[in-house]
C-alpha cells in the first residue's frame, strides 16, 4: 500500500497538478473568472482592483517558464489535457469501486486525490470536468464523499470565501 500510495501521490503532485498550473499560467483572467476569485476581497487590500488583477496576472504569466522548465509545457495543449486524461484514468482504474483508495478507510492518498480532483472539478477548464464526469464517475462520487465527510459547509465556505464559518 506504502509503495502504490507513494506512487500515485508522485503522479499528482508532479505530473497531474502541472497539467492545471500550465491552465492557470497560460490563462490568468479565465482562472480568476472560472474561480469566482476576487484578488481585492482575498488579499484584502486597498488598491484598486483593476490593478490588483494586472499584477496577478504577470505574476501568473511569468510562471508560464516553469511549466516549460517542468516539461509538460513543451508539449501542445491537446496533448497536455491528455496527459491530465491518462492520469486521472489510472486513478480511477485503482479506485475501481472501493469506497476509498485501500478499502473502507481514508488514508493519505485519499487527501492528495481529493485536492487534486476538487481543483478539476471545481475549477473547471480544457473539459477535464466533463471527462472526470463522463468518463472517470467513481472519481467524481469520491470527491463528492470526501466532501461530505469533511467539509459538510463546503457551499457556504466557498460562496463566503471565509474559512473559519465554525465561528459563525
């Protein structure tokens, strides 16, 4: 278990989540759209938000070499999206139709998987929400039973953005 948890958490962390960094880099104003993320209210800052943005998004922008550096960014878009399909096949195929990676529990695995797959599917782009849906779907109930288990005021977390709801 040791061994393929090691594995697949290597897959994500340096091959899978690149495939969403190049997104992000290469698409600063659609990420912010898509993510409904508000630069002002998050970093809670004075300037103006037209100028918070622009900065985002150099900042964004002049990521786009380490993707390159990385790799994956050499390769063209369809065939990045791609990469990001085989990965979250494999995925999907070790999770087969157990409630969780290794059985009935969660284990580490579970929690890389889950931040992972929440970023595909909450922050959808290329269509890897659509596959995830159409052709991984115990990835899309996995998420969903993490989600539940865990964040049970995960609509109210992200519609407020505010982290400690617990207070409230």
């Amino acid at each position: 278990q040791r061994t393929t948890s090691h594995a697949f958490e290597s897959m994500l962390n340096n091959h899978t989540s690149w495939v969403a960094r190049w997104w992000r880099y290469n698409n600063p104003q659609e990420f912010l759209d898509v993510a409904k993320l508000d630069i002002k209210q998050t970093i809670n800052s004075r300037l103006p938000k037209g100028v918070l943005n622009f900065f985002f998004k150099i900042g964004f922008k002049s990521h786009v070499k380490q993707a390159v550096g990385h790799g994956l960014g050499r390769h063209t878009t369809e065939e990045i999206y791609d990469f990001g399909k085989q990965d979250l096949k494999s995925l999907s195929n070790w999770l087969a139709d157990k409630e969780y990676f290794f059985g009935s529990q969660p284990h580490i695995l579970d929690c890389v998987a889950f931040a992972h797959l929440a970023q595909f599917i909450y922050i959808p782009f290329g269509g890897l929400d659509e596959y995830i849906k159409n052709e991984t779907p115990n990835l899309l109930a996995f998420v969903e039973k993490m989600k539940e288990r865990y964040w049970p005021d995960w609509d109210r977390i992200c519609k407020t953005l505010e982290m400690n709801t617990h207070l409230y």
